[in-house]
C-alpha cells in the first residue's frame, strides 16, 4: 500500500515537471471574448434547376363574362360552289294515293311469233294470225341406218352453194319419209310437210296424247304420233296431220325413212287405263 502511494506521487511530480517544460500541454484555458463579424463573401453561383414540381390541382371555374361589343360587318366572301355534297339518303316517305289512271298508250310492237312444221300436210291450218313459210317433203336418215334422229321439212327449191363435190362418198344421207300402213290408207306414200309462222303468238307446244289445247291456248291442229317402228333405228317423236295428205304418184314403196303410228305399251308402267295397247296415240300442236 506504502508502494502504491509513493508511485502515484512520483507519477504526479513527473507530470508537472513535463508540464512546466513544455513537454506536455497544459490544460485548457477559458473561452476568450466573440470576435467581431466579418465581412460578408460574394454571392455563389447559381445552382442547377430542380426538377419540375407535380400539377397542383385544378381551380374552379369562374364566371363566364360579358357579352362584347359586336363588331362591324365583315367583307362579302366570294361566292360558294352551285351544288354541294351529297347528304346522307333519307327515310323513304309515306306512299301517296294513286293518281288517276293516264291515257291508253300506242299499240307495242309486234310480236316476232313462232314457227312451227306441220307434218302430213303441204299447206298451214286456218286460223287467224298464221302464215305458210314454205312447204316441202319430210326427209330423215334410213331406218336402218345410223345417223341423225329428228326429221325435216326440206322444201321444194333447195339451193347449192359453190364449190361442191360431185359423186358418191359415203358420207351422211337422207331420205324421203313413206307412211307405214297408216290409219288412213296411205302406205307406202311420201309424206308432205309445210313450215308455218305464227304472228300473233309466240309459243309453240306439242302435247301427245291430246286432241284439244288447254284454256286461252289456240289450236293450230291435231294429228297422230308418229316415229320410226320399235326395231329401227331411234328417231323423233313427230305429230303428223290427222288428215295424212301424201304426194300425188309416190305409192311405190322405196322405204328410207319411215313413219309409223305409236302406240302405248301398258307392261312398261304407263297407266290402263286410260291408255290402251291397240290404240293409235293422238296428238295436237298448240300455240299461244
């Protein structure tokens, strides 16, 4: 304990004689008087500019103002178009009453008609609006030969166009037509035609089976069906006068293309009655 208070006592006396040496610094003295002010420094630079602030929020409206005075009279523009663009289509209108009924118009013109082969028959039916265009014979091909299947009426003054060539080659032929132990006595005969025009009409029909034409249709004439026999060679359906006028002298029979009478066939689903197996089929040709 003696030790430890001697040391410290050493310690003290070697700390004031460093002191008062100038080996170490002394302890702090007070706090002296406040100087006076300076003199104030220039002013700095500006610094750079902030970023824009957010958008404060809107005012209120104000009162709307006072009417101004009205100006004077403009200068007269210059003239717009005639006609501007079209608007939008309208609503239709509600429809009005008939008006009265105008005056009947000048006659149209008139109809072109219709043509039609009378078969059987050199001259056209009587009746009003038809006409004979020409008349001829009935020609077709060989009843046993290939080759076209309709008939026609080739008239009397044929006409050959140059050039042509003369002799046989065995190309396409036809023939006169001969009836085929017809109902009215005419085997063997050649068979007349005439090619009639219609002015007042304009529809040609031809119903089979019929001898009369249905209501406001004109009856121009009635006939028999005809064709080629079953066994031939195929050939049109034709309706051929009921008179069958044949051409004076022409009973030798030469054969060639052949008419004959066409009857039903009751097994293949044609109703009978009311056709009949042993009867001659009728036909009439009809125009309107």
């Amino acid at each position: 304990m003696k030790w430890s208070v001697h040391v410290f006592v050493v310690i003290i006396v070697a700390v004031q004689v460093l002191v008062a040496s100038g080996e170490l610094p002394g302890p702090p003295g007070l706090m002296g008087p406040k100087g006076q002010r300076g003199i104030p420094g220039r002013d700095g630079r500006d610094g750079q500019p902030g970023s824009a602030g957010s958008d404060g929020q809107p005012g209120s409206s104000g009162r709307d103002g006072r009417d101004g005075i009205t100006g004077p009279p403009g200068f007269r523009g210059e003239p717009g178009p005639a006609n501007g663009p079209q608007g939008p289509r309208g609503l239709p209108g509600v429809k009005g009453e008939a008006g009265p009924r105008g005056n009947t118009g000048a006659p149209g013109p008139k109809s072109a008609g219709v043509a039609y082969t009378r078969w059987g028959n050199s001259t056209c039916p009587n009746v009003p609006g038809t006409e004979r265009i020409y008349n001829g014979r009935v020609g077709g091909s060989h009843y046993i030969h290939g080759g076209a299947a309709n008939r026609l009426c080739l008239p009397l003054d044929p006409e050959y166009t140059l050039p042509f060539q003369s002799g046989i080659q065995g190309n396409m032929y036809i023939y006169g037509t001969e009836y085929e132990y017809p109902v009215r006595g005419t085997h063997a005969h050649n068979v007349p035609c005439s090619v009639c025009h219609v002015t007042s009409r304009s529809i040609a029909l031809m119903i089979p089976a019929k001898t009369s034409c249905p209501q406001y249709w004109t009856k121009e004439y009635e006939g028999y069906l005809m064709s080629e026999r079953h066994s031939h060679k195929p050939s049109m359906f034709e309706c051929v006068d009921k008179g069958q006028e044949s051409v004076p002298g022409s009973h030798v029979n030469t054969d060639g293309a052949l008419f004959y009478h066409v009857e039903a066939n009751c097994i293949s689903g044609l109703p009978c009655p009311p056709y009949n197996d042993y009867k001659e089929v009728n036909c009439v040709l009809c125009t309107k």
